[in-house]
C-alpha cells in the first residue's frame, strides 16, 4: 500500500479486526463508463440550469462493490498523478487525467473484519480531436427550405487517423451527410484504440418549415394488453375578434382535449403480471419499452445489444411492482434524446441497475450500449420517475427494502446524483413492498402504499420541487381496513386534492378488492380515512394499480384501474370531483364518472390486464419547425394598432410588407397602422427572407451594405399569409375646445359631449371623477371626458376629449323708453344700466338731427337738457353702440331707438 495513505489506512485498520477473510463469490468489484482521461469539472453548471456547449464533455470512470455484506470500503484508483485518488463509499466515480494502465485496489470491511484487498487493472484512453460545427462545440444555423445542407465536423481541418463516426438521428457512421429536413444533429466520433469519444450538435433550422409529430401514447401491459387514448378536442376555437391583443394567420386553437379510452386494435409482445416501462420521445411517438428483462422497440422486436455486449436481456424481473422506468439520459453537446437510461431491479443480485439503450443505433430503432450498472444495493420492487420543475431532468424514487430509506437520484445533462432520506414507516413487511408508488401530477406530491402488521396505509409526502427531496413529516393514511385485501394502487387526482387507492383480494381466498377515493384536503389523517368514498368493490376482480392517462399532453384525463385476468378494465372520468360520505357507493361512483368493468363503458384492452400498468415517460416535447405568424396589439379606431411578426426564420434577415386592407400599406417587421373606420379588414403579410452567402459573410463595409441591403444576400422564397382584423369603434366626443360661463354672477354651465359609435358607454369626467353622461360646472378650468365603449368580452375601446371653461360674461345694456325732466324727485334723468361693456358711445338726435346729448361713458347721465335749457316734451332718436367686455374680438353692437322725454 501506498505510503502517501498510510495514515488514513492507519485509522480505517484501527476500527476493524485485523483479520483477512477472502470472499470468493465477490471477488472483483464492477467498472463502468468509458474509461476515458477527463476531468472533474468544477464549473459544471447545476441541475436546472440551462445548458452550454464545451468541448469538456468527460465522464467519470465507475466503480461499485456488489458485495452487499460490505460495510466500509477503502478504494486505491492507482493513479500516480494525485494524491487524492482514494475514496470510502460504495460506488465512487473518479476521473483519470493522464492515459494508461491503472491497478484498482478495494478493501472491504465486513462487521469489523477487513478482507483481503482485490484488484483489478483498467485501462483508461484518450478521445479524439473535438468536432465542430461553425467553429463551436454546439451550434445553430438557418437557412432555406428546400435545400440541403452538407454537415461535416472537420470541415476546416483533417479528422482524427482512423476516428469513427456516429450520427444522431438516424445512425449514419460516415464523416459526413446532408441533411434537408429541421432538427437537432450531432456526431460523436470515436477514436481507434480505446473507443473514448466526443461530440458535436448542431440544431438546424430550415425557415418555414413545418414540424413533424409522432404517434399517440399507447400502454402495453398484462398479457398483451394495450390501452390507446383518443384526444376529443370538439370544434376549434373561434378567435375572439374583439380581443384587445392575438395572432394572426396561425390555425384556430384547438379546445382543450378530453382523453377518451379506444378499444385497442392490436396486440403487444408484453407478458407481464406486473411491471413494464414505456418511454415516448421528443416528437411524441413511442421509443422503446420493456418488462424489465425483454426490451422491444416501437415496432414491437427486440432491441439487439452492441459488441462487446452479446445480447440484451436487461436481467431484471417483471414480477415486481413497478419493476423498471425509462429516462432520457441529459448528455454533454447532444441532442435531446438519444440516449436513454432503463432503471431495472436485477432478478439475481436485487441490485437497482441502469442500462443504457442508443436509438442511433440498429437503423434508429435503438440498441443496447451499456447493461446492469449497478446504481444500489437495497432496493423494493418500486422504481418511479418525474420531470423536474424545469423540464431540464427527471427524480428518480426508489425504496430500500426493509427500511425506510428513500433513494432519490437526480439525473441530467450534468450526471447522476444521489441522496437518501429515511422517513415515514419502516417498509419490514413482506406485503409492505408490494404497494405503488406514484407522484403527483406537478410533481409536488409522492403518495406510497404501505401494507405491515396487518393494517394498509398510505403515506403522502411533500416534495421540495427544486431538489427533489421529500419533506417530513409524511401524511400516514391508516385506511381502516384490515389486510388483507393489501392496499396497492395509489394515483392523483389532476388537482392533487383527491387521492384514489386500491385494496388488493385475492378472489380465491373470498378477499374483497376495493376503491377509495381520499379527500387530502381535510389534512387530518385520521379524517380523512374516516370519510373515505367507497367507489367499487369485488369479491370476483382483483383490482390493481390505478394510472392517469394519458401520461403527455394537457386536458381531461381518466383515472384508469388494472384489474388481474381482466380483457375490459374500468376508469373513472372526473377524478377531481369529490364524492360524498352521505351517498351510497353507486351514487359515488355516478358522481365521479366511474365507469365499472362489468359495465358498457369499460375499455377493451384486446389482452388481458395484469396488476400493474406502465411507468410512462414522456421526454420534454421539441419545438422544430414553424409556421408564419403574426401578433397584433389593439385593434380599436382611430387608434394604433401595431403588427408584428414572430421570430421568423431567425437569424436570416426578412422584409416584411403589410396591405392593412383599407387602402393603406407598411413595411417592417414590426408596423403600425391606425383604421379610421370601424369594420372587417383583410390584412396581408408578404414576407421575403434572406440568407447569408459566401459573399455576404465575408463583406463587412457598413457603407455598403447599407447601400446594398440584401442584395448580397440569396432569397429564399416569398411568402404570402392574409387573415382578417375587427377595428372596433370608438365612441366620438363632441365637446367643444372652449366655453365660457359667467361665474362672477354665479352662473354655471352643462357640459353634454353628445356621443356618436356609443356602445354601453362608460364616462369619467376629469377632473370631478364624475361618471354621469353630463355634467353641471361653474368654475372655471380645464375639464376632459374619457368616454369608453364596454364590449361583451370586457374589452374597451377610449376616446378622450377636453374642454376649457373659461371666465366669460356677455354684454348688458338697458335704454329706457320714456323719463319726466319736471324735478318731481321721480325719473328725472336719463339712466342707462350696463354690465360688462367698454366703448360706449351714446348720441341723442332731434328733430332736425342735431345731436343734443353725446357720452362715452355709460354712467354719465342726462338731465333732458340742451344748453342749459329743458327741451320740449317729444320723442327723441338715440343711437348707442358698445364692445364686450370679455369678448373683445366681437364686432361693436350698435342699437338705435327713441326715448320720450316728458316735463
């Protein structure tokens, strides 16, 4: 032994007895991975987090001692070039950073008796020279539809002597292919010797063009069984016209989907009571899927194994549980997903293993790489899968048998990891392993049934969404009901507020099977069990696992019951409803749409069912291709409406050209146009894009270009969309810009916008937050009107309008007709009363037209006098003329009249 670990060997020896046993039947330990030099990469992003491309992409080199009697390990990875090559944990990983042979040393201790160490030498390689595409580990491009596009990683330089090459989807192994269709490419290339690699991904993009979909979800479980859904969508939904805000020229958007069981058609090869694993990929069709031994491709053969594997017998059972689940495995600059791993329960060793199956293989249908990666040692017959909250990765659950220790590997593009946890009730049962596991439909959720000591229970735990971990302490569920029947399906509602379980009778021994849904939303145990709803039960059916189905897509889904021996298994349709304890059991089971095996409505499975139904999983949905679309933003009169395309053909450069269809145009990808008129309108997007050429990629003179736009550059093809607009009216205001009021005297004024295109109108005066159609003021100010049309959809469409109210006062002036001069005290003079007048000119004539009284100001008065003299008593002409006071600008009133003068 190395001196440099003496001293931590020291210790580890001191704990233990200081005998050797050599156990024969563990001789060796296992090795896994690709034995390739790496390192252990520090900077490695976190789970979640997006990922990026490097052209460090190594992977630790694996080790486990299957010996399940061991208790404490001491590993020596050999490696000169470190001091830190040591590790006491079962299954440690390690990265070599020099190539060449390395003795591997493993002492275990057993109890506290250490064994002899074994060894085992390896031989760890280089990969080849990093391909590129662009220069760049992980790259994009765009360019027409209707070309082809030539991929070769080394395209700038010589490949790597005697490299191999392995391309992602279909297989390829030559240096380079044309590819003429969007999608995600990479190539992993091979170097000779040792077999180590690296790759390259390329997401390639040809504009416009649609994206292709695969098949439905299907179950294949039981004895040939197969479960096929049916998406019922109804009528497209219309698009609200008057939405403030849409898309256009995009397909109507389908209503939400209710998933409907179809009777199956054809048969599958499963034959198992219990556990199978399905996995659909990104484009939605299924990949693969196997009962945990036998592993069948989507056209229903079996999968072959890659040299130097010789065949591909997973060597896990399908008597368990939930034997098996499939995940795509996140790798370093690949495409999304070609790798997958299968988590299985070997039959021999009751380790939890991973296999790893490669869909470029075997023409694209996939083959088996890798086999019985022992992952740990005490394991259940329960394995189950989620997605984490990011879609970036999946938690995988397990269950130590015997204990209560969960196991939650967290698998993505950065490796596995895994933690434990020991909560909840000890698992020490024969019959308490037996039971589902099922997480919940946002992943918030993990229920477990639990049979021991002769009562069911079920226990629902907490999970933080972020690290997977389940948080204590658990919810247990005493159900009531002695076992057996043993409780054994466990299954969410969609609004994880209901939780539907199964008892398990065994027909032949006069068992009862039962259903029960359970209202989680009382929190108290002990309630909860009490108000249990009874929805089926048999004494003829042993009922099994329950399932939502389908596991993809959104909408309605059914909660569906296994049931043992059975061709025609039962559902129930609206899981959320809450059944009610005061209700009988057919009642409950109306309630809830429950749809009995023994009923018309029961699906027919074409085989027959066994306990248990698929863990399906369903890799995160790409999003290649794309159609042209379009938004708009506001669609009322007189208003902008503003129209903007969506990411086309990104980073290829478009011209867009609008026809708004009221005789106007635009251009630009993002326009604006204002309707003056309310009503239909065909709109018209002629688009033209441009790709980048030898010559425009290598012309960098901003003069030019700009002189030339894209004239350097190649056309792809125009393409021409038309939708229709609804311009909604607005309501028109008809305030005038000013008015006057004459406050001084107390007067005041009623404002009336007299509104046209009024539609349920809405009002709100400013600045008196009156909302009556009119209003009285007597101030004076500014005042504006926001008059608001009310649509059906609560939609609006505003017009505002201001008004100035300011200090205005019209001119008064009274002549009299008739006054006495005789000094009696009474109407002896001549008054003229006037408001809010300047320039007064006031004349009085005589008969003979000589003026005999004249004033410029209005309180001047006159004493029937000329000369000094009292005149005669007659008629006498005037002639007065005035201006406004506050309106200036008027012309000057004149008025004329006669005023008889009596002595």
């Amino acid at each position: 032994m190395k001196g440099r670990i003496g001293n931590i060997l020291r210790n580890f020896l001191l704990i233990a007895a200081f005998t050797y046993i050599s156990f024969d039947s563990v001789a060796q330990f296992y090795v896994g991975g690709k034995l390739c030099v790496g390192s252990a990469a520090p900077t490695t992003p976190p789970m979640g987090s997006p990922a990026t491309a490097t052209t460090d992409c190594s992977e630790p080199t694996i080790f486990f001692d299957e010996n399940k009697a061991t208790t404490a390990w001491f590993w020596d990875f050999g490696d000169p070039n470190t001091t830190s090559d040591i590790s006491t944990i079962r299954n440690p990983k390690y990265f070599y950073s020099t190539p060449g042979q390395y003795t591997v040393t493993l002492t275990r201790t057993v109890g506290a008796v250490v064994q002899a160490p074994v060894t085992r030498t390896i031989t760890i390689s280089s990969p080849p020279e990093q391909p590129l595409f662009f220069g760049k580990p992980k790259a994009d491009t765009t360019i027409c539809d209707g070309k082809t596009l030539k991929l070769d990683p080394y395209r700038l330089k010589a490949s790597p002597p005697g490299a191999t090459f392995l391309w992602f989807p279909k297989g390829q192994t030559t240096q380079t292919i044309d590819v003429d269709s969007t999608g995600c490419y990479s190539v992993e290339v091979f170097d000779p010797t040792g077999g180590c690699s690296r790759i390259a991904q390329i997401n390639v993009k040809f504009c416009l063009q649609e994206a292709s979909s695969g098949g439905g979800e299907k179950w294949y479980f039981g004895q040939g069984a197969t479960l096929d859904f049916e998406a019922n969508t109804g009528p497209p939904i219309p698009r609200d016209t008057l939405a403030s805000n849409g898309d256009l020229f995009g397909e109507a958007e389908p209503n939400d989907p209710i998933y409907v069981p179809l009777d199956a058609t054809e048969s599958n090869p499963i034959r198992s009571p219990e556990g199978v694993a399905m996995v659909y990929g990104p484009t939605g069709s299924l990949v693969f899927y196997t009962d945990g031994a036998a592993i069948y491709g989507s056209d229903d053969e079996l999968l072959p194994a890659v040299p130097p594997l010789t065949d591909s017998n997973l060597g896990g059972t399908n008597t368990a549980t939930q034997s098996a689940v499939i995940i795509p495995k996140g790798s370093c600059n690949e495409c999304p997903h070609h790798l997958y791993y299968v988590y299985t329960i070997n039959k021999d060793t009751g380790l939890l293993s991973y296999s790893v199956v490669d869909t470029r293989r075997n023409n694209g249908k996939g083959a088996v790489v890798e086999k019985n990666v022992p992952v740990n040692i005490q394991t259940s017959q329960r394995i189950t899968a989620v997605k984490n909250a990011d879609e970036t990765g999946f938690f995988v659950y397990s269950h130590d048998a015997g204990t209560n220790t969960f196991r939650i590997l967290k698998v993505d593009s950065t490796g596995t990891k895994e933690i434990t946890q020991n909560l909840g009730l000890v698992h020490d049962d024969v019959n308490s392993q037996k039971g589902y596991m099922r997480v919940s439909p946002t992943g918030a959720k993990l229920a477990v049934a639990v049979s021991k000591g002769g009562k069911n229970y079920v226990e629902v735990f907490n999970i933080d969404k972020a690290t997977g971990e389940l948080q204590a302490p658990p919810l247990t569920i005493d159900l009531g009901v002695a076992a057996p029947p043993y409780v054994y399906g466990v299954e969410f509602s969609e609004d994880e507020e209901k939780l539907y379980v199964t008892l398990r009778g065994d027909p032949s021994l006069s068992e009862t099977s039962y259903l029960y849904q359970l209202n989680l939303n009382l929190m108290n145990p002990v309630e909860i069990a009490s108000k249990k709803i009874e929805i089926d039960k048999s004494s003829i059916f042993a009922f099994g696992a329950l399932q939502r189905g389908p596991i993809s897509g959104m909408g309605e889904k059914f909660i569906y019951m296994a049931i043992d021996g059975s061709r025609y298994i039962p559902y129930i349709q609206n899981p959320s409803i809450n059944g009610d304890p005061t209700k009988t059991q057919k009642e409950n089971a109306a309630l809830v749409g429950y749809q009995a095996v023994s009923g018309l409505g029961a699906a027919d499975v074409l085989g027959n069912s066994g306990l248990g139904f698929p863990n399906v999983i369903q890799a995160k949905q790409n999003q290649e291709g794309e159609g042209l679309s379009a938004t708009y933003e506001g669609n009322c009169q007189n208003q902008p409406t503003t129209f903007k395309t969506q990411g086309i053909c990104s980073p290829m450069k478009g011209e867009a050209a609008w026809d708004f269809g009221d005789g106007s145009t635009g251009t630009g990808l993002e326009t604006s146009h204002t309707y003056t008129k309310a009503g239909r309108y065909v709109v018209k997007l002629t688009l033209s894009v441009y790709s980048e050429t030898v010559v425009s990629k290598n012309v960098n003179i901003p003069l030019l270009n700009n002189l030339l736009g894209n004239a350097l550059k190649e056309k792809c093809n125009d393409f021409v969309v038309v939708d229709t607009i609804y311009i909604k009216p607005s309501p028109v205001v008809n305030l005038p810009d000013e008015a006057f009021v004459c406050v001084i005297e107390g007067q005041t004024l009623q404002l009336d916008p007299k509104l046209q295109q009024a539609f349920n109108p809405g009002y709100l005066w400013r600045p008196t937050n009156e909302t009556t159609p009119t209003i009285v003021v007597g101030a004076t100010g500014n005042y504006s009107l926001i008059a608001t049309n009310r649509f059906a959809n609560s939609t609006t469409c505003a017009t505002s309008d201001r008004i100035e109210i300011k200090e205005g006062c019209e001119p008064r002036l009274f002549v009299p007709e008739i006054f006495t001069a005789n000094k009696d005290g009474i109407n002896d003079i001549l008054q003229i009363p006037n408001a809010h007048i300047t320039d007064f000119d006031l004349r009085i004539y005589n008969r003979w037209g000589e003026i005999i009284f004249e004033s410029n100001d209005p309180e001047k008065i006159w004493d029937g006098s000329y000369n000094g003299r009292v005149i005669a008593p007659m008629m006498y002409a005037f002639v007065v003329s005035y201006k406004s006071l506050y309106f200036p600008n008027r012309e000057k009133i004149t008025r004329r009249g006669g005023i008889f003068l009596v002595n």
